[in-house]
C-alpha cells in the first residue's frame, strides 16, 4: 500500500487515478504525484527511516510503489562529504558534496530509474524504455538486466564511447539516433503511442521517475542530522531533478521529519553551451526558448527542458541564482573538484562545481551559509572529456639514473 492520492496537473489541478499518464488531458500540463502527507504524517519517522535499507526505498513512504518488490539496484544513500579542502579553494564555509558518482551505475538516475521501472512493473510493462543524453540509457539499460525486462534505449549518436559500452554491456537494444537530444525525446514521443506496452521511463511514465530525484533531498536531510542546507547547487539538464529537491526539503517538513519549515536557496548550473534555463533566468525572461546544444557537457545537452520553467520558477522564488558556465571551466572544475576532495566527477559535475565558483565569487553563495554541491556522475563515464589536457608525468626507461634526473628537474 502506498500513501498516493491520485496524480495531479500541475497547472490546472485536475485530478486522475493512478496510471501510465504523464500529460493533463485538458490543459496537457505536466501531471505530478499527489500524496496523503497527513497519513504518512502519522506512519512516518525517524526511527522508521533508520531501520530502513541503505538505499532510497528506506524512504518509501514519500516514493509511489504500492508493494514492496522494487527494481532496487541499491540507488542512493550516498555519502555527503564534507568538503574542506574546496571550500577553503572557493573562499567558502561550511560546503558539503553529495557524492552520487558512487551509484550503481554511476550517475544520480539509478534514483529515478528504480523507482519509474518499479512503478511500471506493478503497471503491467514488460519492457523498458527511455530517450537519454547517456546516463539514463546506461540504468534503465542495467535495472531492467535486473528485473528480467526488455529494454529499449535511445541516444544520440555523439554521445561518449565510455557510457555506450557501459550501456550496451547490459544486452539491451542500445539505439542511436541521428540527431540530438531533442530529436531522440520526440521520437520517443512518438514511439510511445506505436507501443502502448512500453515503460519510456522518462516519458509515459515521467511522473513517477520524477519522484525518485526527492531521495537527493531526504537524503541530505538525514545526514545533517534531520536539518535542512541554506543553499544547494543542482545541475540542469531537463530540470527535473532541480524541482524535485526543492519538493523533497518541503515534503520532509509536511510530514514532520524536520522542526523548522526549509528554507532553502536552490541554485542551478548549466553550461553555457546549453544553458535555455540560465540565460532565462540570467535576462529576467519568463520563457525558457529552446536553443541548439553545443557542450562538452553531454548529460546536461537538453535544449528544450521539460521542466525547465518550473526549475527557473524555483530558483527564483527561492532567492537561488543560475549560472552558464564555458567548456574550459567545466573541465577547470572537474580538476579542481578532483584535486581538492579527491572525487573525479563527469562533466555535468564539473558544471555544478565551476557554477559553485562563479556564485562564491559573485558572493551569491556567502561564508556564513550551509551550502550542499550535488556531484550527479562518474568522471570514468566522461574520460575523453579530460584526455586532452591529462597526462602522466613522464615517461622513463626503468633505469635509477633516468629517475633520479628527473626527480632532480622536478625539484629544481
Ligand atoms: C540527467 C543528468 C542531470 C540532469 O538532470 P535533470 O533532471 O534532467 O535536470 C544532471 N547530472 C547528470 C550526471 C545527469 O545524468
Ligand atoms: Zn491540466
């Protein structure tokens, strides 16, 4: 049994049972979960929470499954590290980094992968689905390895050696589009209607993927000891992650697993090469307008972001900021991350950390705030990123002189 009401239009309210629909049929705005907050209000705590598993599903309450048979490669409960060494680089105080580099696969989607494919199990789907900038491919590719389902997944062509292979190793059909992200989400679109018994993770069943970001808040909640961050930094890349924290801090007060009511600053980091959400925010528009990906920053690549007018309404009405960051401080960011904290991010992690410098500089972020960085990927899937400017040392015969010259050259 789960504590979900019914789905609901985020625009205009219309309420509709739960089901595989992610678009209000009068208005076609986006449908979100509504949940029972006064019932997991009294279910809930945190005692409950802590005897629960070390992964998202110890948050099931908040999350849409009905049953108990996840599709649960072990997603989430992520170290929040504290990270002093980069806040003392970036002139800050009290920074922490949620390092989601280390899930299953790599990448913060095995939150939302596990519970859209657990939703479209109980369902009825059989086959699993998505149109990705690689990172989403590369989960639904290995969770429904696990669940024993078919999979389909759709990237564009260009996308990084590293997660094709981590993507086809699964067995899935791996297919590659012509075109970019934008031109794979439509085909998605249209494929969905040609094969109803499809699970397009993040389209017909958007609404419950979506969810699965909220465990980025809980999560970060409980390891500050049930206390919420002033500011977090999210990447951008459809947008959805970035409202879902923001619902997940304000959820937690809802169903009194923190004191005080959150106030937290969301901020969101786009690189530059694709940055609809941030340029919009950047000139006062209220219109997010579709632009042409050109970045290094392949995970972010979404020119036209389904949500990228609710993450814009978020970062502003919480007093956050967006920053658009060049190629050159996105890999500036991924050594500097490396570097100071030891973790080597992928390039949307670089996005997150050279948008953290900028708003340090800026005194956008300030000394005196607790701020958490979400780090949402694995730098080995974005190796060819870095390759080009990352090296080793030298290279020696294995002879003592040899080494010793260069030890010397070295300390001269
Ligand atoms: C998909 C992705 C994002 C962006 O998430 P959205 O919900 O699309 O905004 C950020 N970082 C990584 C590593 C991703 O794969
Ligand atoms: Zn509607």
């Amino acid at each position: 049994m789960s504590f979900v009401k019914a789905l609901r239009c985020r625009e205009c309210g219309q309420s509709y049972p739960v089901q595989a629909l992610h678009v209000c049929e009068f208005c076609f705005g986006p449908l979100e979960v509504a949940y029972d907050y006064d019932a997991i209000k009294a279910n809930i705590s945190r005692e409950s929470i802590a005897k629960g598993p070390a992964t998202i599903w110890r948050y099931k309450d908040l999350l849409p499954a009905e049953g108990t048979d996840y599709v649960d490669l072990g997603a989430g409960f992520t170290p929040l590290v504290r990270a002093d060494r980069l806040a003392a680089a970036l002139g800050l105080g009290e920074l922490y980094l949620k390092n989601d580099t280390v899930n299953p696969t790599g990448s913060f989607k095995d939150r939302v992968v596990s519970v859209a494919l657990t939703k479209a199990r109980e369902l009825g789907f059989k086959v699993a689905a998505c149109a990705s900038t690689g990172n989403l491919a590369n989960s639904v590719a290995a969770h429904a390895a696990w669940a024993s389902m078919d999979s389909f997944v759709f990237v564009p062509a260009n996308l990084e050696a590293a997660k094709v292979i981590t993507t086809a190793v699964y067995g899935g059909t791996v297919i590659a589009i012509d075109g970019n992200y934008d031109d794979v989400n439509r085909l998605c679109a249209e494929i969905t209607s040609e094969e109803p018994g499809w699970a397009f993770v993040n389209v017909n069943v958007r609404t419950y993927y979506s969810e699965g970001s909220k465990t980025l808040a809980f999560e970060v909640a409980e390891q500050l000891g049930w206390d919420t961050p002033d500011h977090v930094v999210v990447p951008v890349g459809s947008g959805s992650q970035l409202t879902k924290i923001h619902k997940g801090f304000n959820e937690l007060y809802k169903v009194g697993l923190i004191d005080r009511e959150p106030n937290v600053r969301v901020s969101g980091a786009q690189p530059l090469g694709c940055s609809p959400v941030a340029s919009a925010f950047l000139s006062g528009s209220d219109y997010v307008l579709p632009v042409k990906p050109d970045t290094i920053a392949k995970s972010l690549a979404i020119g036209n972001p389904a949500d990228g007018i609710y993450a814009l309404d978020v970062v502003r009405k919480t007093n956050g900021a967006m920053a658009a960051v060049t190629d050159e401080e996105i890999l500036e960011g991924i050594r500097l991350l490396a570097r100071t904290e030891g973790i080597f991010a992928e390039t949307a992690g670089g996005v997150t950390v050279a948008t953290l410098k900028r708003l340090a500089e800026a005194g956008t972020v300030s000394r005196d705030e607790r701020v958490v960085a979400y780090i949402t990927g694995n730098g080995l899937k974005t190796v060819e990123a870095m390759a080009p400017t990352t090296h080793v040392t030298t290279t020696i015969k294995p002879s003592l002189d040899e080494f010793l010259r260069f030890i010397e050259q070295q300390r001269s």
